[in-house]
C-alpha cells in the first residue's frame, strides 16, 4: 500500500497521506475514517451489476455521508 501511495503522489509531493487497512462494509469504513480528513478519496473499480454507472454504490455513499469532500476515481480502463 506504501509503495502504491509514494508511486501516486511521486517523490516531491507535500501531501500528507494517511492509510490503514480496516474489516468492515467499505462506504461505512471510509466515511467513519475520513471525519475528520479534509479529503475522502474513492477508487471505483466499475465491478458489479451496473459496470457503466458513472458512481458505484461505495462512492455515493461516500459523497452523501462524508463531512469532507469526496474525489472517486475512475480506472482509466473503465
């Protein structure tokens, strides 16, 4: 997860970055650990029942619930 998030952020970034790994529904999870971020940042894998939407069901959780603002980022494959 380290190497993934130093790759995406390069080598003079400022941006501060926390992660973890946590068991739980995932849009619950994420909006519990982004109270008090200033950010919420969501990947949509685009896997599912409804691949073409534009929003998963994680990210619009995320964007309805979160106290922070909500980025969800598409796969350039999808």
């Amino acid at each position: 997860m380290k190497d993934t998030i130093a790759k995406a952020l390069g080598p003079t970034s400022s941006v501060s970055v926390s992660s973890a790994a946590i068991q739980g529904p995932a849009a619950a999870v994420l909006v519990e650990a982004a109270q008090d971020a200033d950010l919420l940042v969501d990947g949509s894998r685009g896997h599912g029942a409804f691949a073409g939407m534009l929003l998963g069901s994680v990210g619009q959780h995320c964007a309805q619930q979160a106290r922070c603002p909500v980025v969800v980022v598409r796969d350039h494959h999808g």
